[in-house]
C-alpha cells in the first residue's frame, strides 16, 4: 500500500502522463487525413505550361498535352480531331484508381470522364443506360432501394466504363465479371464515328472493347443489366486454404441463396499464406421491404484505421 502523499502524488502524475501519452497515440493511430491528399510532385516537371495529372497513389505525375473535361459527345470527338491533326494519343480517365499507367501518357490528350455521368432506367426491360463516367455509387444511388445491378467491381469508387475497359469482376459468382451484365453499348471509333455494339450487333468489336483497356474506342454509355434488390445476411469462415475447393464446391455453389462471397489469405506470421478468412453473403427471403437507406459513411473508419496503423509496428500489434 502507497501511504506516503509525495509517492502517491508521483505514482498519480505518471499515471496521468501515460494516459495522456497512450491517448495522444491512439488519436494519431485512428485520425484521418488533415487535408486533401497532395499530388503535386515532389519536383517540377520539364514542361512548362502543360497540366500535370497523377493517379490515385500520387506516385505517377506525368506531364500531358491536355486533359478535356467530358460533358458531351462532341467533346470527345472534338478531342480525337484535336489529337489526330497534333499527332498525339489519346487515353481515357475515369477515377484514375487503376494504377498501371493506362489512363494517360507522356503529353497525350486526357479525357476526363467524371462528369459524363447521366443515367436512364428502363424498369419494365430491367436495364440501366449509363454514361461512362458514372460512379458505381452514383448507380447505386439511383436505383436503390428498389433495385440492384447484376454485377459490379467489389468497390463503389470506380467509374462504369473504367470497370468494363478491365472486364472486371465483383463478388458475385452466379453473374460473373461485369461485362456479362452488358446488354449493348456505344463506342467512338478513332474516326469520329459511334457505333452501338452488342453480342449480337458488332459482336467482335463488343468483344474487344470490355476488356480492352480503351484501345478499340471510348465507351460512351452501357446497357447494364439490373435486379431487384435484396437483404444478405453476413457471415465469415476461417479455414485452411487447402480446404477452401472443397468448400466452395458443397456450400456455395450448392447453395443458390449464396450471392456474393470473397476470401483473404492470411498476412499473419503464424499463419502466412495458409488461413484464409471467407466472407459469405446469403440472401434472407422474404426481405424486400426492410431494405434500409444507403449507409452515407463507412461504419467505424477511426477503428479501422486504428487497427490498420498499428499493425504497421509488426510484432504482436500486427498479430493481434
């Protein structure tokens, strides 16, 4: 027992310290950014006068010839004449989060496709006209609560015509990658021209175009499927990978009401590359009506960031 006042003021006072220094470590572990995320380069680029433009990373600043902010059809072909008559290329940006280099080049023509995002559904045919530079979110946006599209990229960030020019694929195993859910499209050829292409209408340009990273025209809208939307319930299997075939076989294609299912291998030292943490979604019957409003915000991003910058100090934080 601490009897003396001067020992247990001290033994307070530390107390208070720690806490006060554990506190301010939490607080930097699980604040967000102080401001918007800077991708300027590091050094100025040999191009005076030129825009320079960065993916999402911030790690690839490249000088272009110019970058035409997409509203209408004619901008795009106002830019492909532009670029034939100055002998340059042309690429296509959407929310410039794929970061292989593919959105724009070394003093190319950029297009901007973020603001050529309308959209019109056609709810008897189930099928949402979508410009390309709509945000799965912004699709999300316009057809909950009612309806859901078939397939998507497994995150809302992305733009539609970015998912189809990578033919990306998304949780859901019954549909498949995105461009399975593709009625039909319209494309800008190299030459000004449009054509609208489909599995049956220009089958092998409609073939080469999703999937075609940009190379055979610029997406001007989709076709996409949709469906009425739904309550899954959620749930998680640990497992060791070598079981995972076998699990996937008797469970989740024998079971139709698993609709959407992803898995991680295991980045823990005891267990690196052979757990694996599988997240099953399962659709709950008779649910239609108590589809709640779309969340705003991700629940508890301090947590998760918490979580996610502590494990950076390796050892047990990283165990844990």
């Amino acid at each position: 027992m601490i009897t003396s006042p001067r020992i247990r003021g001290v033994v307070l006072a530390g107390l208070a310290v720690a806490a006060l220094l554990l506190g301010q470590r939490v607080w930097y572990y699980s604040a967000g950014p102080s401001g918007e995320k800077d991708c300027s380069p590091a050094a100025p680029l040999a191009a005076p006068g030129r825009p320079v433009i960065n993916d999402i990373s911030c790690l690839n600043p490249t000088t272009v010839d110019s970058i035409v902010t997409v509203t209408s059809e004619d901008d795009v072909r106002q830019a492909i004449e532009t670029a034939r008559s100055k002998r340059r290329q042309v690429s296509i940006s959407g929310a410039r989060h794929s970061q292989g280099g593919q959105a724009f080049a070394a003093n190319n023509i950029v297009l901007d496709m973020r603001g050529f995002n309308n959209m019109w559904l056609d709810e008897q045919a189930r099928v949402l006209t979508v410009q390309a530079g709509a945000t799965w979110a912004e699709v999300q946006k316009r057809l909950h609560p009612r309806y859901a599209v078939k397939a998507m990229q497994s995150s809302a960030l992305f733009t539609v015509g970015g998912s189809i020019s990578v033919n990306a694929h998304g949780m859901d195993h019954q549909a498949g990658s995105v461009g399975s859910t593709v009625r039909s499209m319209r494309v800008m050829l190299a030459d000004g021209s449009i054509r609208t292409v489909s599995p049956t209408s220009n089958p092998e340009l409609f073939r080469l175009v999703i999937g075609g990273y940009g190379l055979f025209g610029v997406i001007l809208d989709a076709q996409i499927e949709v469906t009425d939307n739904a309550i899954y319930r959620a749930g998680r299997e640990v497992m060791d990978y070598r079981a995972f075939p076998a699990y996937f076989q008797n469970t989740i294609l024998r079971d139709p009401n698993y609709r959407l299912f992803y898995a991680h291998l295991s980045t823990a030292p005891q267990s690196f590359m052979r757990e694996m943490l599988v997240y099953t979604y399962r659709e709950v019957s008779g649910s239609r009506g108590d589809i709640p409003p779309l969340p705003e915000a991700v629940a508890g991003v301090a947590l998760r960031r918490f979580i996610f910058n502590t494990s950076k100090l390796g050892g047990p934080a990283m165990r844990l």
